[in-house]
C-alpha cells in the first residue's frame, strides 16, 4: 500500500494540472525584441518602434499607440512614467502615463549600442557593448559613471547596490553600484555559452545562456547562487532540446519562464536549483524572443507576432525525488576548539523538508536519534549540544549516519564525518636567554625564549616582544624558538628589560588560550668602557640648495655620523616655521640618513627646512647647529601665449616672422626643450629673447595655410621630472600672388544654410568643368576632412564636416587648379 501511495504521488507529478494555452494574439509586427507588462499594458520594441498593447482582455490585444524612433530598437524597461528605450547609437526616455499617446521626453547619443538596461531611483544602468554605463535622468540624461569590460555586454539585472552583467562569451560578472560614478568589478563566473539574457531572484541569478556560434544544440539555463557576491558559483543547469535561449522569467522562487527560440515556451521548476525541472512547454511558435508572466497569464515575443497563454502555474507541482545534501558547518575537520562545551552543527538542506525522526548521529562511540537533549535545529542547521565537558586533549570524532527527507530520499554523501581536538591549555615560555639576572659583555646579545603548545601549536602571529617598553617586530620564530639579534649595540653598564607577551594557541573555535606575559631583565658591561666626547656630524645629502624641485612633498635627506649613535629623540627640524620632533611620521633615521618629508604637500615657493636639535647618546650636541637648507618648489608649467600671426589672418609676406610668447614664473623655461612645427614639419634655428620664441618662415609658392604648433616647452624643475607646457597651436592663412591672381576666373557663393546641422550647400561657378578639392580645418588647423572634387562649370558642392564631427566653427579651404577660396561654417549637432 506504501509503495502504491508513493507510485500515483509521483505520477501526479509528471502530468501536468494546467497546460499552456493560447487564448489571444496580435500580428503583423516587423520582428518583437522584448517586451514590458505595465498594468494591464505590454510595450513591445518592434523594428524601429515602441508600441503600446492593451492587454486588459487577454484574447484580444489591442495596439493604443506607437512611436518611430528611426533606428533599430534594442532594449526597453520602465519605471511609473517613464519607458526607457535603446535604439542605434542612442537612448530614448519615452512618457507612458498616457498610453494613447506616447510622447518622446528626451534621448542621449551612446558610443555604442544598448543591448540591455535597467532603470532605478532614476539611474538607468546600460549594458553599453564593451561597457557598463550608469546614466541619472531628471528629465534629461547625464553621464554618471562607467566601468570598461572585455567582452561583449548583452544582459543586465539590478538587485540592492549590485549589478549582474552579462557578457556574450564570458559569463556573469557581478559589479558593486553603492557609488554610482565609480562601479567597481567584485567577482566573476564562466558559463559554457553566450550570455544573453539575466535576471535576479532571492539569491540566484538565472542565465539565457544561447548556443556559442557553429555549436547548436548547446544551448541552456545556467542558475547561478550569488548570495556571496564575491564567491557566485553555477550550481544548476537546464539544457535546451533544440532551442536557443534567449531570455527567462522567474515567478516567485517556484518556476522560471523560458524563452527557447526555435523551441518554444518552456515553464521549469526551479524549487531545487541545482535541478530546473521541466514541467510543461509549448511549441511551433517561431522563434520566441522574450516572455513574461503576469497573474496566470504568459506574454511572448514570436517574431512578427505578439501571443498571450494562459497557464497556471500554482498547480504544476514536480515529484520530489532529490535527496538531501550534509555538510560539516562547525567545527571543520581537523580544527582545535578551546570550548569545554564546543557545539557540532551540519547543515541539513533539502528541496521540500527532512524527516528529523530519520537522524542518525554518532559522537566518539555514542550514538544519538533525534529528538535527544543533546540535538536541536536552527533553520537547516543540525546542531548537537554536550551533557558534560570534552577533556583538554581529547579527540573528538562526529559523524552523521542516517537522514532522509519527508518523501523518503535518503542523503547520498554519508557517512559525514568531522574530526577535531579540544585545547584549553595555553602555551608555556620557558629557557630565555641572556639568563634572567646575569650580567654578559656582549653589547649585542642574541635574545631568545622557547615557546611551546603541545596540542594547537604557536599562533606565531600573536608573538608580541619588547625591549626596553619599545615593540620589536623583526624577530624570528622557528622551530619553537623566538631569536632576535639587536640592530645596535645596547650601552655599557645598562640594565635590558625584555618582555614576551600575547602569545596564544593555534584556536579556530572559542578564544585562543593566551600565556601570562613572561619578562625578564639582564645587564650590560663591556671589559674596557671608553667615554663618548666625539659630537655627531651633519651635511646635506639632497636637495642641492637653491634647487627647484617639481615633487609635492620633496623630501629633505641629510647625513648624520657618529661614532657610537644618534640619540634619534634629541632630533627637532623646523620647516617653513613649524617645529617637527621625533618621534614623527615626517623623521626617519636609517643607519645614518636623517630624512624630512612634510605631512602635506609644500606649497609652491621657497622652502626653509632647518635642523634646530640633534644629539649622540653619549649626549653630545653636533656642532654644526643649526643646520639650514632652502630650495625651491614649482608646480606650474610654462605658459604660452600671443602667437604672431594671429590665428586665422591673413598674411601675404614673403618672409612670416613666426613667434610666440613662453613664460616660466618660478624656475623658468629650460631654452632647449621647445620644439617648433609648421605644417607637420619641425623647423630648426628659432631663437628665444626676453621670453619670445621667434622664427623666420619662408612658405612655398603653393602654400595657403600654415598650422604651427609649440610643444615639449619645459621649465628647470627637477626631481620628479620637470613641468611640461600643453601642446600650443594655431594657423593662419597665406595670401600668395599666384593664388590671388590666377583666382579671378572662379566664384564660390555663400554657404546655406550657416549655422547648420547636417549638411550645407555651397554653388560654385568655375566657367569650365575642371578637378577641384575641398579641405575642411577644426579651430586648431588640423585637417580633419580632405575630398577631391570633379567640378562642372557651374553648381553646387554638399559640405559635411563628417560623421564624428562635434558641434564648433570649422574653415573651409575649395582648390580649382591654381584657385584657392576659403570660407567659415558653423556646424551645431
């Protein structure tokens, strides 16, 4: 009788309580990307299109209205009001609060397309091609932040302050959002195909994952467990059966919508995910592209087609036949607990629930059922409580042997087993050496202890040693020995008092058993003591006095001698009027370098930086007191202006006095370092006086235009290398008599329309056809179009500064054999 009980449970699984069924349609669409439901409302991108659907009576959608954007539609979400659109290289913010007539609010240029958005609290987050781009829109679009990717964006969802980005090739990427302007890259997981589609539930993430190109059939769901953000791991996958995936829909925690392409519509269960379950799909549909699902009803994306199925998905329940996983929570195996009363706990997940009568634990040589006083749970967590305390030393040994769920699926993994040993005794410090008490002539000792844990061993981290009261961190610890050889030598007929605390056990559970701190002291006395009367010395190392340095915080670095050791607390530096002792973090002395570096950056100037105090041990001031130094500071580059000619004059010299202005005010121009073009050409023998650069330009008979540009314009500074002036260019036109004179014959009229947008139209009348060129220059002089002409005798030439031209004036330069005409156009975008 059990076995038939357990045989019609699972057949009533397998059938299916409520099929998928077509109840209404709408056709006659180019070819539907995604759709949007909205209240009773479906906007479908469509070609170049949004379109509004009612769907208020499922069996006869109803299109309200439409707009045409111009260009390939990509992507859509919206919020209240708002539908947020992709099309091309741009995106559209679209008002939807009247859905008979859509209105366009405002739209934003990208640099490339938008494969996939997702809008909240007024950000919109793109998967922008090779990028993840964050928009915030007030009613126009501004550029927040973005964050460049190696592959190929298609898919994007939003969860709290986490983005997941789907990459064509790569897989999932999981992107921290908490600051909108800086996103920043947490993790990363592969997935065997092209990710195209995602979308976030709880603490999974699931993945359309289509078919790579030339592999069919590879198609699949890939459920992905993102509840560490920086660990997510694929712990389940669905394989399409001749589809290719395009995009899912989860509803609720239960089951996953499909859209499978070729394949139809497929419903999964995903009540375990490690197994997404089919239980029911539809074919013969097209291909189907997005799907959604609202209040029984699925709406699908099927080509040039919009269809709405009923499907009930609260009465599709699989059959349970998955086992329950076990796994070790506390303590690990082969861990040590300094816990007389340590808990054990394993972790007991199933899909639907575990029969607890089932449970079969052993501890050491007992053996517990559940329900004991020593078991309990919390959540999913078995957690086993001691009667009586564990020895210190004692191995303890856990293992789970029996569990099934409530449908009889016993767990696959037992026996789990854990084995772990109490320590509750703390590490023993013992054999110091020098001897507490004894007297030793070398003014260097080794100082050392023993330190031993017989069970969890030395937590060799915990080691904390002082000498004198100052903390010491180069020591050694090897083989349960601690060795530390002093620097420098400690003083004659001194007393050494060393302390060894903080020391703990190797404890992962409970806090670590620590040792009570162990101290002892020892004396110095050498055979022969010779008095110290010998005054340190000082000299400066860098920077060279009177020098100008290009660092922000330069620092100051002189050479301290002494013939025993600089008592490094009598130092005191004054810089810039402010009084710096040690110990600071702006004094170091290693060996016998002394070196100052401010807090803060200098400001740009004269710097004073003085040594004030500085004495041995012995207490002998150094003579050289005080010891100043002052240099110079400079930040600024050079700066260049008033260039002759003037941009965009005209001169019809024979010999152009090309010159131009450079001023360094601090540590002035290095006169070697500007470097002179004209026309792409370096010239050579400009001359430099009184801060004028000068040249002499002899153009050709044919030349027209002359662009000059000044860089590499560097001042003195050195140090953190010197300040280089921005490149400084500019242009001006050649009036020649053979372009003025054999010109007379050819006539160009005005440009119209000037302003303009796209293109503008310029007439010409040259008396008989002839080849022609069109020059076009940006405000710089650079030639950012160059199109040779064939000219009639008479007519009109379309001027198009290009199609990445920005908004700005422009020049125009129209060549007919000897002819040569120039004009100006305003190009506004």
């Amino acid at each position: 009788m059990k076995k038939l009980a357990f045989w019609l449970t699972l057949l009533s699984g397998i059938c299916l309580a409520q099929e998928i069924t077509e109840v209404g349609k709408s056709g006659g669409f180019y070819s539907i990307q995604r759709i949007q439901y909205k209240t009773g409302k479906v906007f479908i991108i469509d070609y170049f299109s949004l379109i509004a659907l009612d769907v208020t009576n499922p069996s006869s959608p109803r299109i309200l209205d439409s707009i045409n954007l111009g260009d390939w539609t990509l992507a859509i979400d919206t919020n209240d009001s708002t539908a947020f659109v992709s099309y091309g290289n741009n995106l559209a913010a679209i008002d939807i609060r009247n859905p008979l007539h859509l209105t366009l609010i405002s739209s934003y240029p990208t640099p490339y397309y938008i494969y996939d958005l997702k809008t909240r609290n007024n950000y919109i987050y793109c998967a922008n091609f090779m990028r993840f781009a964050i928009l915030h829109f007030d009613g126009e679009f501004n550029f927040v932040g973005a964050l460049p990717t190696a592959g190929q964006n298609k898919a994007l969802d939003i969860k709290g302050d986490y983005a997941y980005l789907g990459e064509d090739q790569s897989g999932l990427y999981i992107v921290q959002i908490d600051n909108p302007s800086s996103p920043a890259p947490l993790s990363y997981v592969d997935t065997p195909g092209w990710c195209v589609g995602v979308e976030v539930a709880e603490n999974y993430a699931y993945i359309a994952d289509a078919s790579v190109i030339g592999t069919p059939g590879q198609a699949s769901v890939q459920v992905v467990r993102i509840d560490d953000v920086f660990n997510p791991t694929i712990v389940g996958s669905y394989i399409s059966n001749g589809g290719n995936v395009f995009n899912v829909f989860p509803v609720r925690e239960d089951y996953l919508i499909v859209a499978d392409g070729a394949a139809g519509i497929k419903v999964l269960s995903i009540a375990n995910p490690s197994r997404p379950t089919l239980v029911s799909e539809i074919r013969g549909l097209g291909t189907v592209r997005d799907v959604c699902y609202y209040d029984n009803y699925i709406y699908a994306a099927c080509e040039d087609t919009f269809r709405v199925f009923r499907c009930e998905l609260g009465s599709i329940i699989p059959p349970d036949t998955i086992p329950p996983v076990v796994e070790p929570v506390e303590p690990l195996d082969g861990t040590f607990s300094s816990r007389a009363y340590q808990k054990i706990r394993f972790r007991i997940y199933d899909n639907t629930a575990i029969n607890t009568a089932s449970i079969s634990i052993a501890i050491n040589d007992a053996e517990y059922h559940y329900p004991s006083p020593e078991l309990s749970f919390n959540g999913d967590t078995l957690v086993w409580t001691p009667s009586v305390p564990f020895e210190n030393g004692e191995i303890v040994r856990a293992r789970i042997t029996a569990v099934s769920d409530t449908s009889g699926n016993p767990a696959r993994n037992l026996p789990v087993s854990i084995t772990f040993t109490i320590d509750r005794t703390p590490p023993i410090i013992f054999d110091p050496s020098p001897s507490p008490e004894s007297t030793t002539p070398n003014l260097q000792p080794p100082i050392q202890a023993t330190i031993i844990d017989s069970i969890s061993g030395v937590d060799a981290s915990s080691i904390r040693l002082t000498i004198d009261s100052i903390p010491v961190s180069r020591f050694t610890f090897s083989e349960n020995r601690l060795s530390f050889i002093p620097f420098t030598p400690f003083r004659d007929r001194d007393t050494i008092y060393v302390c060894v605390s903080g020391v703990s056990d190797a404890i992962q559970y409970g806090p670590p058993n620590v040792a009570p701190d162990f101290c002892w002291r020892f004396f110095t006395l050498s055979t022969i003591p010779i008095p110290d009367t010998i005054p340190p010395t000082i000299s400066l190392i860098t920077p060279i006095p009177g020098m100008y340095s290009s660092c922000p915080r330069q620092p100051v670095k002189f050479l301290v001698r002494d013939n025993t050791e600089i008592d490094p607390y009598s130092i005191e530096i004054e810089a810039n009027d402010e009084l710096y002792t040690f110990p600071s973090s702006s004094i170091s002395l290693e060996g016998d370098t002394l070196k100052f570096q401010p807090p803060t950056e200098w400001e740009e100037g004269e710097i004073y930086v003085e040594i004030v105090s500085l004495s041995d041990t012995a207490g002998n001031d150094a003579e050289e007191l005080p010891f100043p130094v002052s240099f110079f500071v400079d930040y600024t580059p050079p700066v260049i202006f008033a260039p002759y000619p003037l941009p965009w004059s005209n001169v019809s010299d024979t010999i152009i006095r090309v010159s131009v202005t450079i001023v360094d005010s601090i540590s002035g121009l290095s006169p070697l370092t500007p470097r002179l073009f004209v026309n792409g050409i370096e010239r050579h023998g400009a001359t430099i006086t009184d801060h004028r650069l000068e040249y002499l330009y002899t153009p050709a008979p044919t030349d027209t235009i002359a662009r000059v540009c000044v860089t590499n314009a560097q001042d003195r500074a050195w140090g953190c290398g010197p300040n280089i002036a921005p490149d400084f260019c500019w242009a001006f036109f050649i009036r020649t008599a053979v372009n003025e004179i054999e010109g007379l014959q050819f006539y160009i009229g005005p440009l119209y329309p000037n302003p303009f947008n796209s293109v503008a139209l310029l007439p010409y009348s040259s008396g008989k056809p002839s080849d022609g060129e069109l020059l076009i220059f940006d405000l710089t002089g650079k030639i950012i179009r160059r199109e040779p002409l064939r000219l009639s005798d008479h007519g009109v030439i379309e001027f198009n500064p290009g199609q990445n031209a920005k908004s700005g004036v422009y020049f125009y330069e129209l060549r007919c054999g000897n002819t040569i005409k120039y004009g100006k156009a305003l190009f506004i975008k």
